[in-house]
C-alpha cells in the first residue's frame, strides 16, 4: 500500500513538472532561430544588423554572427591572452548542432554506464528488489 502512494506521487510530481515545463515553453520565445540565421549575436543577444533570411537561404541555419562590439571584444582578446579560455567561440559551438549531438552521445554513455554499474552492483551484492 505504502508502494502504491510512493508511486502515484512520483507519478504526480513527473506529471506536475512535464506540464510546467510545457507551459514555459509554449509562454516562452525562443530566439534560436534568430540567432542560428544571424539576425541577433550569438554572444550579447543583440541585433547584428542583418536581414531576416529568405526560405531559400532557412536550409542553412549554422550562420552564427557577432555584433561589431563582439567581433571587436574578441579580436582585443585574441591580441591581449593568446593561451587563455576563448568563451565567444565555445558559446558559438554550445549553440551549434555538432555540439548537440555530442551532448546527446555522452548522455547515453553515461546512462549506460551508470546501467552497467547497477547492475553489477546488484549482482554482487545480491540485491533483490
């Protein structure tokens, strides 16, 4: 009986934070698109200046762009910290897709690593539930 209440709050919370989730989201406006075409700057969200893309020109959507203020941030940088951490181009490649479907790759053998540990940890200690 215990099992069965556990379970079914479980069930409300999973359910409770799948609809706020939705709801954020359909309230929400995204502005990956506009930054993927570059209309806005991937760095400071800022217009850059550049005409909304025509349908022919939506097919290729990985056209990044910073704004002047931006591009002049990152070239003083570039000049000044030769060795240093460049945070423009790995914002520039978090948004990208290459990135995503790396992400997506690392999870799923995290999750399988996690599984396999698990299991083995189940077998040896004898764990039934």
């Amino acid at each position: 009986m215990i099992t069965i209440t556990i379970s079914l709050f479980q069930l409300l919370g999973v359910l409770a934070i799948f609809s706020y989730n939705f709801y954020m989201i359909k309230k929400g406006k995204s502005i990956l698109y506009d930054l993927s075409t570059g209309v806005k700057c991937y760095n400071c969200k800022s217009e850059t200046g550049h005409q909304r893309n025509t349908i022919e020109d939506i097919s290729n959507t990985n056209n990044f762009k910073l704004c002047k203020s931006c591009e002049r941030d990152q070239k003083l940088d570039n000049l000044v910290n030769k060795f240093k951490f460049d945070k423009i181009k790995f914002k520039k490649f978090a948004l990208s897709d290459k990135f995503n479907k790396k992400l997506i790759f690392y999870f799923l053998g995290y999750i399988a690593f996690c599984i396999l540990i698990d299991v083995f940890l189940s077998y040896f200690f004898k764990l039934i539930s």
